[in-house]
C-alpha cells in the first residue's frame, strides 16, 4: 500500500473526483496522507493584458475554496493548488513531496491528444513512482 498519495483534478467532472478518490483511499496506508492538486495552467502575456486585473487573485481564491470543499467531501488530508504546465508540474510536485503513487482521471484520446499529447499520457511516462489512471 502507499503512505503519500497525489489526485491531480481538474474540475471538469465531480464524479471523475470521486472515483479518484475512492481508489487512492483503497490504495492508502492506514494513516497515509492523501493530497488533492490542482495545477493553474500559466496564461500567456498577449491574453493577461485582456483580463481584469483582479482575474487571477478572483480564480485563485475560488480555485482554493473548491479543493477546500473537496478535499473535506472526500476524506483528503490536504491540498495544494500550483501554478504551470500540468504535466511537468505534477511531476515536479510528485518528487519534491516524495509522493509514492498518483491517481488520476483520464478521457478517451481524441485527435487533439494524438498530436500533443494528454496530462495523464505524460505523467505516465515520466513519473518516478506508481501512477494509477481511470478513465
């Protein structure tokens, strides 16, 4: 079993979440600590200047109170909301934190996935540790 677990989410479907979660709670240790992420993709310079200039402080805030609610509804012990590309910065994360598996959702490839590739599909390949992934 595994003592320090990471559920990258996304919002894109709370029931995907609770899939997750289910899955790294089975998978856990007795005692073993469970993080929800969310990663803030970076938005390019020529699209900042169009935003409000609150519009970042106001998604952030909004981000951090879903993964607070989250987090209490599924039984995680923390969560972490990061700013970067996805893939990488999971990754990042994963190894400073010394995480041992990472459980996360996934969608049928589309054309778009083929091309550049998907989260998932890069955390898969590049992860050091366990990486479960539902779909």
């Amino acid at each position: 079993m595994y003592k320090n677990i990471m559920v990258p989410i996304s919002f894109d479907d709370e029931a995907r979440i609770a899939a997750a979660m289910k899955v790294a709670t089975l998978l856990a240790t007795e005692g073993g600590d469970i993080t929800l992420m969310h990663v803030i993709e970076e938005i390019p310079v020529y699209v900042i200047n169009y935003l409000p200039k609150d519009y970042m402080t106001g998604s952030r805030l909004a981000i951090e109170a879903d993964l607070v609610r989250l987090a209490a509804a599924y039984g995680a012990t923390g969560h972490e909301l990061v700013e970067g590309h996805s893939g990488r910065t999971i990754l990042e994360w994963a190894e400073q934190q010394a995480v041992d598996l990472i459980v996360m959702g996934s969608h049928r490839p589309g054309m778009q996935d083929l091309l550049i590739g998907s989260t998932a599909t890069h955390v898969v390949r590049h992860a050091a540790c366990a990486v479960h992934v539902l779909r």
